[in-house]
C-alpha cells in the first residue's frame, strides 16, 4: 500500500474515523455533514470500504480542494483481503479525526484509538467528543490531543454554537499543520 507524490499534493482532505461496532459508527457520516458544512468544504462519500486502496484512490482523484469523509467502519478491523484500514490509512498518509461518542469516554476507547493511528503512523489531527458532558479538566488530564466537543444533534447546536466555533478554529490550524508536513 503506497502512494505517489501526485497523489499525496491533491490530498487536502479529512477522513473521520470512529471506533466500534457498526451501531456506534453510525453517526459519523452525520458529524462529518455538520463539519464539511460549518467549514464550507466538499462532503465526499467514501465507495468500497472493503478495499481502502480503491477508496483512498477515489477520494484522492476527485477535483483538488478540502474535502471531508466518514470512514463507516473501525479502522482496527481486520480486513477479509489481510491488512487494515489504520494501516492502508498510515501508507496513504491520509489524515484522519478520531471521533469518540460521549458513551465511550468511560472506556479506554479514545486512547486505544489514538495509540492504533499512531502505530499505522496515520497523522491524527486530534480527537472529537461527539454528546455527553464535556469534561475539560479530564481531556487535559488524559494527555491525548482533543480538539473539543460537539453536542449529539444538529438542534442544539444553536445552544451550543460556541463549542463548534472553537472547534473550528482548533480544527483548522491542525489541518494547516497536517498540510504543511
């Protein structure tokens, strides 16, 4: 699994990526729309999530500019054809935001996640609570690279507009980064 330098110079895009049983990934999609939508870039839909190559070539291929996807599978899965995603992810260079449900900051889902990216080599733009209770004081303390919280739905976003400001413009300088490495 690799990737050429044409390849690599039109990628601008995001792949959001979640843990889990397919129940528990079924909103990704959704926050994924939210955040295209709140940055005003392409929303693309990722085809052939039993062949990550094909997918990320997909993706890849479709007209330069930023571009966010939902990866609707755990990445840590093993694959029918061998591999992984996390590791077809690390081979494509292809940044990702590791999205956790509220219900799954009480297990050690976040920082299993983010050890997985990390061992595939994946760049991580960080890590995004999705509902619950935003615990500021325990995202410090865990030592893993949040960039904040949204609320589960779309209706309390007006209540809660400052927590997607501030995740925008966390999010945007991580992405910058991400471009310039």
């Amino acid at each position: 699994m690799s990737v050429s330098g044409a390849e690599t110079e039109r990628r601008g895009g995001l792949l959001l990526v979640g843990l889990g049983l397919r129940q528990e990934l079924e909103g990704l999609a959704a926050v994924a729309g939210r955040l295209a939508a709140a940055e005003g870039v392409d929303l693309r839909q990722l085809a052939g999530a039993n062949d990550p190559d094909a997918a990320l070539a997909a993706l890849t291929a479709a007209p330069a500019g930023p571009w966010l996807a939902a990866l609707p599978l755990d990445p840590g899965l093993p694959l029918a054809r061998g591999g992984s995603w996390a590791e077809a992810l690390g081979a494509w260079r292809q940044p990702c935001l590791l999205v956790v449900r509220g219900e799954q900051m009480a297990t050690g889902l976040p920082a299993a996640g983010a050890a997985l990216l990390e061992r595939w080599r994946v760049p991580l733009a960080g890590l995004l609570q999705v509902g619950g209770d935003w615990q500021l004081t325990e995202r410090r303390r865990d030592g893993l690279a949040w960039l904040g919280w949204l609320p589960d739905s779309g209706a309390e976003i007006t209540e809660n507009g400052d927590a997607m400001a501030a995740l925008q413009q966390v999010l945007r300088g991580r992405w910058r980064v991400l471009q310039a490495a």
